[in-house]
C-alpha cells in the first residue's frame, strides 16, 4: 500500500520542504504527496494554519502521515 503524505512549511522551512516534498515523489513507497503550503519564501501564511490543515486531512483519512518543517524547529 502507497502512502499519502502531507508536508507543509512555514516561509523559512520552504526549501527544506520542496526538497523533502520532490524526494517523496521520487519515492515507490509514497503514492501521493499533499502539499498544504507554504507556496513560496515571501508566503506569509503562519505555520499553525499549515499544521491545522496538515492534522485535518490525517484526522479525515485523506493522507497517513504529515511531515513539517518551520524556521525554529519548535512551531509545528
């Protein structure tokens, strides 16, 4: 069974998550790969909205797992 992932970022974890993301999709165990944002560097969007729509689509079945990433490494 392939498994759906979820990543999302703040603005200063964005490189870290398009590089996690791009790994994920080259990878046979994965089949999907959501990404709940950010969209870029300059995205403003806070982390806890990010983790909240990451934890919504793992408590409705739509992916198994979600993978973070924020600045300080102590956000999300």
């Amino acid at each position: 069974m392939a498994l759906t992932i979820v990543t999302g970022s703040d603005n200063a974890g964005y490189g870290h998550k398009s590089a996690l993301k791009e790994l994920l999709e080259q990878d046979p165990r994965v089949g999907k790969v959501i990404d709940v944002g950010v969209t870029g560097r300059e995205d403003g969007t806070y982390y806890p909205n990010v983790a909240v729509e990451a934890a919504e689509k793992i408590a409705a079945g739509e992916a198994d797992r979600a993978l973070l990433i924020c600045g300080t490494g102590l956000g999300v």
